[in-house]
C-alpha cells in the first residue's frame, strides 16, 4: 500500500473513523486523483479531529503538506486533499445523504474495519 494511503488510514483509525473505504480511482475516466479515503464519525467534533490527525501524521511521517482543506470551520464534511490521495471525513448524516462512495461505485474499493 502506497505510504500516504497507508498514514491517512492509520491516523483516521487512531482518532476512532468509522467505516473506512478507499477507492482506487486510478482507472477511471476523469479522476482527479488515485484514491479516495472517506470515512466518517457521529460528532462534528470527531470529524475535526480525524482531519487534525491525519494532517499531522502526514506531515510528521512524510513531511508532506496538505494541499487544501475544505469544510474544516462547520466540520459537516471535511476534504483533504494530498494531490494523488483526497480524504473526505463525514459526519455520520452527511455521509449517509451525499453517498460519495455509491456515486464512484465502479472503482474498486477497500473497507477497512468496516462496520455495517
């Protein structure tokens, strides 16, 4: 698994993400990156502190900057995004309406620690 992929799972796990995909996009027409993490926790607070974990792992273990944060102030629904890697943390309601991972359902997609 790819060291970027790997630490954003690692630092989501750490902070207690729920139902944890990657999308491997990397074949698909149009895709802006090579993979999706999308994950999601029941609190507004929660979902702040997976993005605050993941930016710093990221940064203390690869010395790698996020390239953008959108969402961080409401924390509804944050997206990371690290070029070939996009994070998006949901709240639990957010996730459940935009349905992100159904929307790419043709990629191929990992779960880690998936609950159902």
């Amino acid at each position: 698994m790819d060291k970027l992929l790997e630490t954003v799972i690692e630092a989501i796990k750490d902070k207690k993400g729920q139902n944890i995909v990657s999308l491997d996009m990397s074949g698909m027409d149009g895709a802006i990156c090579s993979h999706f993490v999308i994950c999601n926790a029941d609190s507004t607070t929660q979902v702040a502190a997976i993005g605050a974990g993941v930016e710093q792992e990221v940064e203390k273990k690869l010395k790698t900057k996020v390239w953008r944060v959108d969402g961080a102030a409401n924390a509804l629904w944050i997206a990371m995004d690290y070029f070939d890697v996009v994070v998006h943390i949901f709240q639990t309601e957010m996730r459940a309406f935009y349905k992100l991972d159904e929307l790419w359902a043709d990629a191929p997609l990992t779960r880690y620690d998936y609950e159902i």
